[in-house]
C-alpha cells in the first residue's frame, strides 16, 4: 500500500513538474523546456537531439508513377493497399514532437485488385488524416533566455485510401 502511495505521489509531482513550461504565464530556462517537451512527446527521458533536414531527392523510380502504382502480396500494409503510400519525416526543431511522420499517397489513384494489379483511374488515392497536440517552443515576452510551450492542434496524415472520384 505504501509503494502505491509513493508511486501516485512521484506521479502528481511529475504531472507539476510538467505543466511549467506550457502556456505564456510558465516561463522556465532551456533545459527545463527540453525536458518538459521530451516528456510531452513521449513519457520518456529527453532525447535532445536536433533534427536534422536534408534535402529529399527522389529516385527515377519514386518519379515514374506506373512503377510504384502496382499492387504487392508481400511487405507491411502500406505497400499491400490499393492506396499505397510511404512514411516521410516530418522534422521541426521548434517542436514537440520534434519528429512526426507524414504518410504520401504513392499514387494518384488506386491500384486494381486484378492481377497484374496496375493503376486504376476508376478511383482516387487521398490522405487520412487526424489531428494531435504539438507544442511550439516560444520566447517569453521581455525574457531572452526563458521559454515556454504553446500547444496547437496539427494534422498528422497517417495512411492513404482509395475513394470514388467526385462528380
């Protein structure tokens, strides 16, 4: 019963501890806001590393629609779909999460179900999507080394699906 106690106490200071940094009236230093943010995004330890973008170059294979628009019968659910799409990395320093991924539509429309399981323009491949709290890191007004986070509503999209085209 004591360890019960012990561990609702370390979890309300925890939840106090985190509250800190969010919202303009919270100021607190760096560390404090990585931490808070590293928790926010995850319920872990911090994980400070910076993303890093660089600049995406596609393949002749990736541009060439007729290629990458043909059903499969192996590999994860995404390259099996009459949709298909593929994970790209979402990366903003001044977020948290810092990473998020974004699923792209592989092709315009959707792929057929017949063998050799080609393009299909009877239908329209379009984005899922859904919406998850970020936080921003922002300046505090009147304080160059204090931050806070400000959390926003942000569209995640997460799989594509194949619809009837509108008419």
């Amino acid at each position: 019963m004591q360890s019960l106690l012990l561990l609702l106490q370390l979890w309300a200071v925890s939840l106090g501890r985190t509250q800190g940094c969010v919202g303009n009236s919270e100021c607190c230093g760096l560390r404090e806001l990585e931490r808070t943010g590293a928790w926010l995004s995850k319920g872990s330890p911090p994980e400070l590393q910076p993303c890093h973008v660089s600049p995406q170059h596609r393949t002749a294979s990736e541009e060439n629609t007729e290629l990458q628009c043909q059903g499969r019968s192996h590999g994860p659910p995404n390259s099996r779909a009459i949709s298909p799409w593929r994970y790209r990395e979402d990366c903003d320093n001044a977020r948290f999460p810092r990473r998020l991924l974004q699923a792209e539509c592989l092709c315009p429309h959707c792929v057929s179900l017949d063998p050799p399981h080609r393009l299909d323009r009877r239908g329209n491949s379009v984005q899922v999507n859904a919406s998850t709290t970020v936080y921003y890191q922002r300046q505090c007004p009147g304080r160059p080394k204090a931050f806070y986070l400000e959390p926003q509503l942000y569209s995640v999209a997460v799989a594509c699906i194949c619809v009837v085209p509108r008419s």
